[in-house]
C-alpha cells in the first residue's frame, strides 16, 4: 500500500449500515483515495460500560457489507490488540503497515471533531493523517478555539459535503428488538447474518 491515498473508516460497526457505506464512498470520491480501510474496535474507550457484539460477528457483517466494493478493506488492526481501541494507536499501526509515503485521512463526522480535544492524544494523531471531517448539519466547531488548544489541527482537516443521510446503529438495535424492517437500511447480506444469528433481540444495546 506503499505510496498510496487510503481513507480509514473506524468505530464499532454494531452494525454495519448503509450510512457507513455512503460515507466511505462518498469520501472515496471526494479525495480521491485509492482504498477505504474498515477498521472494528474491538473495545471503544467510549463504550466501556456497554454491551457490545462480540467482534467475530462484527467482523463478519463487516466483511459481508463491503464484500461487493473492492477497493474497501477490511482491518484487523484493533482487533489483536488487548485494551481499549484509540484512534491514535490505530492511526499509527496503519501509518506502519502503509508507509511515510501514503496519504492517509481518518474519516469522520463533525460531532467527532467537536470532541477531538477530549481524545487520547489528539496531538500526535494529526501527525499520523489528516482528518476527513463530514460537515454534518446542526454540528458547528469553534476552529479558532481548537486551534489554539490543538495547534496544527487546522492544517489537517479536510472538509467533505455530507450526503443527507443519518443512520444510528442505536437505532437499528430498537428496530430489530421490535421486529421492524431493516433490510433498506443495512446491506442484504448484514440483514441476513443478523437474522441467523439472532443478534441484538432479548437485550438492551446501545451504540
């Protein structure tokens, strides 16, 4: 992957939806990347206190969601690693495994860049990428603000038009327990793996 513009796409994927999908395309096409690298937290420093889907099953609606799309990959990168999943850590194995000579963006939403000061070590992070911001609606950051406590965070966010599309996986969770349809939301191969499996019935989840 020597040389190469990759976008990375991280969280919990719990599950896996057609917003993940559209956000990775959409930043694909936006910059210009080569590849769009899906990368599962096995244990989101956020998500300490939740009941989360083991990371085999999340692992494989991922693959099954992406299987179509070959130039998105699937990562291990936070999976065979014990303790909570930070960003920075990830971004710095894949800086690794990619070489000083890609170009790497972490994709995220506006939300996320409002809380980057509280991340752990946000300032080596955009040392290792860029960040790929959706401009979300009803999401403003003060940058003048984050700049100053981050210096440097400025040069390394790049703005993206978000599609006007808003998918919770909390919510997916409530509609399956309520045996509501999801098949328009997740891909036909996630809906299906869900189905066989049983997941997220019988039991409060939140993500």
């Amino acid at each position: 992957m020597a040389g190469m513009k990759i976008g990375v796409l991280g969280g919990t994927f719990d599950p896996p939806h057609i917003g993940h999908l559209v956000i990775a395309q959409e930043a694909m096409d936006y910059l210009g990347l080569e590849r769009v690298i899906f990368a599962p937290a096995r244990q989101p420093p956020h998500k300490l206190d939740q009941r989360i889907t083991p990371i085999e099953d999340r692992l494989e609606m991922v693959r099954l969601a992406i299987v179509s799309q070959p130039r998105f990959t699937l990562s291990h990168v936070d999976v065979n690693r014990e303790g909570p999943t930070y960003t920075v850590h990830t971004m710095r194995l894949l800086r690794q495994q990619c070489g000083d000579d890609s170009d790497l963006y972490f994709i995220m939403g506006m939300d996320s860049l409002a809380n980057i000061l509280t991340w752990h070590k946000p300032e080596e992070l955009i040392k290792f990428c860029r960040l790929a911001v959706f401009n979300r609606p009803g999401f403003g950051v003060n940058l003048e603000m984050l700049e100053e406590k981050l210096p440097g965070l400025r040069a390394s966010i790049v703005m993206i038009p978000a599609p006007s599309l808003d998918i919770a996986a909390s919510d997916l969770q409530r509609r399956i327990r309520a045996d509501k349809p999801i098949a328009h939301l997740v891909p036909e191969a996630v809906a299906a793996y869900i189905s066989a499996r049983g997941l997220y019935r019988g039991r409060s989840m939140e993500s």
